[in-house]
C-alpha cells in the first residue's frame, strides 16, 4: 500500500524572474509502506530538492502530494507541523544536535514537547538507546562523542516519535566508511523490523545498495528505476554503479 503518491511534481525557483530555476519537471514517483527507497542523482538533479518537498519543509510550485491519504498542498503550516511532529522523522548529513544539550536530552527532545510523561519517556530513551547501542553517551555532549555516536543519537531523536517515515538527506556524508556501513546496517533493521518506510537521498552508491528500490533523476526527472527485489547486494550494487557511471558519463 502506497504511503506515498506524488503525481506531476513541479518545483521552480525564482518563477518571475528572468531566469527561472526549474528544479522539478512533472516527476511522478510511488513509495509503499515499509520500503526502503534512495533518491540520485548528479549535482543539481532535484534530488534535495524532491525530499524537503516529500518530508513538508518546501513547497511544491505545482502537483500533488499525497502522505499517508493526506494531500500535503491543501494543508496549512500548523497541519504540516503536526505531521512533522507525529509522522515523520528527519536524519541529516550534519546531525543538527544542540550543542548546548546532552546526547539524552537531544534524544528527550519532542518528547517534551509534546509533554509525554516521564516514564514514557524514559522507557523509550531506553529502548532506543540500546537498540543503537549509545547507552554509554547519554550522559554526553555532542561534542565529546564521534561522528558515528552523534548520528545514532540523531537517529534515535527522530525514532523516538515512533514516526511513520524517516526522510535522511545524505546521512553518511559526514561519515568514514565503517561509520557509514555500521549506520546502513542499522537502518535496514529499523526499515525491517520496525516496518518504518525510509527516503533517503545519497551521492554514494555503495550505501544506496542498502536500500530496496532506487530512483534516479536527472534534470529534475526520474531517469530510472531499479528494485533489489531477490538480488544479492553485490549484485544490486554493480547495478547501481552501471547505472550512475552512465548517466555522469552522458553530462560529459
């Protein structure tokens, strides 16, 4: 069952000016409950822009969106609030902790604010916590754990809310490569497990190959779409490979 739908997706920067920007052209794409998709695509393809569209941070100039049987361009921002608040959960390339806040209390966050009672609270902390293995920074500041720890407190932030989607703009970017495999590996138990859907975009096609279906686009449109379906990973990877070695050969 799709839990996203979008249908003739537009997205122009600077539509009145003299040189318009268009960043999405007609795109058209489904997401099913429980997938795990990747978005990508060349520098300036659309694909950032398409997930802060996808996870209601911008606005589509035309299209429809559809979240879950909600048609996002007809709701107002305190709709969309509460569906960021509720149903959707946000990983980024640079973390975004507060610096100011131990890794716990970062964690805790929405839960406060969404005045969730404590022992709630912490029953989650610690079910989380275990689960991403980040029991012994809790106490911590951001700035006295790895890049690797951070983003596993980041993504227990945005677990936490037991959202519906998780929407990763390039989360291994800041990342070395055994950080950027252990956090792939957790993100298809939480996809598999959970049965959370994750959109995710990325530059890498070695983390791509963790997900389950592909699109890539290229000039603001989808090019292709490939499925692991029964493929081992190795052999979804070669494919991935073939296929964005191809499209940045064509813009040679």
């Amino acid at each position: 069952m799709a839990i996203i739908e979008i249908e003739n997706l537009k997205k122009v920067y600077n539509p009145y000016s003299a040189y318009p920007k268009v960043a999405l052209n007609n795109l058209s794409l489904k997401v099913d409950e429980g997938d795990f998709v990747c978005i990508m695509g060349a520098s300036g393809s659309g694909k950032t822009t398409l997930i802060s569209i996808m996870s209601t941070i911008d606005d589509a100039t035309n299209g429809k969106i559809i979240i879950g049987n909600k048609n996002i361009a007809t709701m107002n921002e305190n709709e969309k609030s509460k569906m960021r608040k509720n149903e959707i959960g946000f990983i980024f390339q640079n973390y975004n902790l507060i610096d100011s806040l131990r890794i716990k209390d970062n964690i805790l966050f929405s839960l406060r604010l969404n005045k969730i009672n404590k022992e709630e609270q912490i029953e989650k902390l610690n079910k989380l916590s275990k689960q991403l293995g980040i029991e012994e920074i809790l106490d911590k500041y951001p700035s006295q754990c790895s890049g690797g720890q951070q983003q596993r407190a980041a993504i227990a932030r945005a677990l936490i809310m037991e959202p519906k989607i998780i929407f990763a703009d390039e989360p291994t970017g800041s990342l070395d490569s055994i950080n950027a495999k252990e956090l792939m590996v957790l993100f298809r138990k939480i996809n598999k497990m959970n049965n959370t859907t994750i959109v995710m975009v990325t530059h890498d096609s070695l983390v791509a190959s963790y997900s389950s279906k592909l699109y890539y686009l290229e000039d603001g449109k989808i090019s292709k779409c490939i499925e692991k379906e029964n493929k081992k990973q190795e052999e979804y990877y070669k494919e991935i490979i073939n296929i964005t070695t191809k499209m940045d050969l064509s813009h040679v």
